[in-house]
C-alpha cells in the first residue's frame, strides 16, 4: 500500500448526547462495558483511546423553526469552555474567518461569514468502547438569493460523508435550499491521540479560511495568521534544544531535522558546526534516538507526504538553498543537506541538491528516502551518516 488512507470523520447527533452522557454505560456487542475493554485492548490503542474522552461533556440547545404548518428541529452544539484561538482571518464584522479548539471538549469549530452567509462547521470527537467517534456538523444559513451555494455545500458535505463511510443526517430538509444543519458521524480505530486529532483538523480548516480570503496581490491588511498559543514546539530534554513542528496529515512532524549531539555516532557536514545548525547533524543509523514521545517515521508514512503533495515534490522542498527551490506548502522546510557515506572515505555530497534521511523500517538494512526524489528508496549501511526527522507517537 502507498500511502495511508486518510482519516476523515462523522456521526450522527443521537450517538453524540449517549456518547456523551456520564450516567450510562456504553457496551459493544458483545456487551462488554467500557472498563472491561479497556483491558482488553492493546495497551498502546488503550492510552490513545483515554483522550478522546472530553474532560467536559459537550452540551447542545434544541433549535425549531416553522415554515408553514410544518416545524423543523436540530441540536446545535453548545460548547462550555473557553477555547484557544488557531487562525484567524479578518478583524471586520461583515466578513471574518476563525478556527477555535476547544481542548477541553475535544471540539473544533470554523466560524466564517461571507457577504449574507454564515458558514459554521463543528467537529466533535468522542470514545465509546474501543473505537474513536467523530462527529461533523455544517450549520449554514444563507442569504435569499444563494439558493444555489446552499445546494452545492449540502452536496459537498454528503459526498464526503458516504465517500469516508459516514452516516449521514439531513436535519432540517428545508426546500428550498435556505439553511443546513447536517450531521455525518464515523466510528473507527483512532491512529492518534484526540489533541493531535484536532490540530490536524485544524490545520485542513485554516486552508478553508485561506481558499475564501485570498488577499489581493500586495495587500497585507487582515492577513491570517496562527496564534502563537498553538504554534507547536518540541523541546528535546536532553540538550533543551528546540524545535519547530507542524501537523501534516494525521502526524505531527519536526519541521527541521534533528540536532542532537551524538559524539562519534553524529557529525557535521565538512565537520563545520554552522552546517549542524543550518541543517541538522548527520547520524548513522545504530544512533537515532528521537526525543521522548517522538520516533522514527516509516517508509508508508514519508510516502503519505508525497501523497499529499500530489506527487509534487516541489511542495515539500524549502523555498532556498535548493538550486530548483521549491514552495514548503506543508511547512517541513525540507533543506538540501546533503549526506556523507564513510565508505567512500568520509566524503560529504550532495548540499544543494538533495537531503536524505532515515526511516525507521529495517530489512537486514535499514531504509532511507531522499526527499528530492521520493521514489529514490534504498537501504543503506548502518554507518552511512544521514539525516533525521521525528514524528510524533
């Protein structure tokens, strides 16, 4: 298999309130209770499982509107904890983007409003049993003449739904086509912790602000931009080194390659120190120690990445230092450092062209990728001195 298949997310609103509710207990089918999974379940899956219980149960308020004899009626989400702003777009009242987490009730909101619409989408994410829940809700409603753009987001939103085998919900069923309220929910094994989880998401909401707020060419007023509370950041405890680091996907990656002095097992390349602080130090492969919590990332993992980027390497190079630059869309900042194979007397190549790094994947040699040509994938001795990027566990 290539790439990972990506997790998407959903579930309907009745399984979110019993999710939710702390006097019940949830069971599988085989009626087992929550407790009894838990020791059950590989102890890893089970510590991941533990975040995606909110330490605030999410509340919801019950919306009705009456539109002839008829009366329609949805659960809008109520969130209770003060959140921390991610992005932000825009300080007008008229037209505005902000993505919020709500760490404490493991939800993510996108609040946007364009001209006469008022765009709102919520994740929520929960536990029950062994499995991970995710709910999706669009809550948009729309001005008199956008009858048209109401259609298109309610069949964006169930194509995806069904696409990522999600249960779909249709609220209100308002005709014509004026206000959504719809509701896609999906149970599956969690690849991640909850808070990871919904920077990820995060992350993929921002791009949507970004897609309607395109500035005009030289106009920097009401940029967006990332608060500093969720700029992410590893400390390497070690040495109290730090390091930038940025969700891509489902993982969050170090976004500069690790400098952690080794002794003999590390080096410099041409033994300059200023080239370990421009792009990280050089290790053999028997050396890797990722920080606490971080590891390794597998071959299918950097394949993920050349996945996203559609195959375009350009989009994973940094913007200098290449002698083909490239755009760093995902913000790895991927520096063309070169490598160094002891084999061939210690002799340092390839800065400015091209940056290899270790995998963690091992088949009677371990394997390495390098990043200007995803599809160069080779083993190499253990001795070979390259670089190292840590994703999180």
């Amino acid at each position: 298999m290539r790439v990972l298949d990506k997790i998407k997310i959903c579930l309907c609103a009745g399984l979110l309130f019993l999710a939710c509710s702390n006097d019940q207990d949830k069971k599988v089918a085989s009626g087992y209770t929550e407790e009894q999974n838990a020791g059950r379940l590989d102890p890893v899956l089970a510590e991941r499982l533990k975040t995606w219980e909110p330490e605030v149960p999410v509340d919801s308020t019950k919306r009705s509107v009456t539109i002839d004899t008829l009366t329609f009626s949805w659960y809008e989400i109520e969130f209770m904890t003060q959140p921390e702003t991610y992005f932000q777009y825009g300080d007008t009242a008229s037209e505005f983007c902000t993505v919020k987490i709500y760490g404490q009730e493991n939800g993510v909101r996108l609040d946007m409003r364009l001209s006469e619409t008022a765009y709102v989408y919520t994740e929520i994410l929960m536990r029950d049993s062994a499995k991970a829940i995710a709910v999706d809700r669009l809550d948009n409603t729309y001005g008199e003449d956008e009858n048209e753009s109401c259609a298109k987001d309610f069949t964006a939103f169930s194509e995806e739904c069904e696409d990522n085998g999600g249960t779909f919900d249709d609220s209100t069923r308002f005709a014509p086509c004026t206000v959504l309220h719809l509701v896609c929910t999906r149970k599956f094994t969690p690849q991640v912790n909850a808070g990871l989880f919904l920077k990820s998401s995060a992350a993929e909401l921002q791009k949507r602000c970004e897609d309607k707020f395109s500035p005009a060419q030289g106009d920097t007023s009401g940029t967006g931009h990332k608060t500093t509370a969720w700029d992410s950041v590893l400390t390497d405890e070690r040495d109290g080194k730090t390091y930038k680091a940025v969700v891509v996907g489902d993982l969050n990656w170090m976004a500069e390659n690790l400098n952690y002095d080794a002794g003999s097992a590390s080096a410099c390349y041409d033994d300059d120190e200023s080239n370990c602080e421009k792009y990280g130090r050089l290790y053999t492969w028997d050396s890797l120690i990722c920080p606490t919590g971080w590891r390794l990332p597998t071959v299918e993992e950097y394949r993920a990445l050349e996945e996203l980027a559609e195959e375009d390497i350009s989009r994973l190079k940094s913007t200098s230092d290449w002698e083909n630059p490239g755009t760093d869309e995902f913000g790895l900042n991927f520096l063309p450092g070169g490598m160094c194979r002891p084999q061939d007397d210690s002799t340092y190549h390839g800065m400015g062209q091209n940056v290899c790094l270790w995998t963690g994947d091992y088949m009677g040699m371990p394997f390495a990728v390098n990043i200007d040509n995803m599809g160069d994938l080779w083993t190499q001795s253990k001795a070979t001195f390259l670089y190292v990027r840590c994703v999180q566990d």
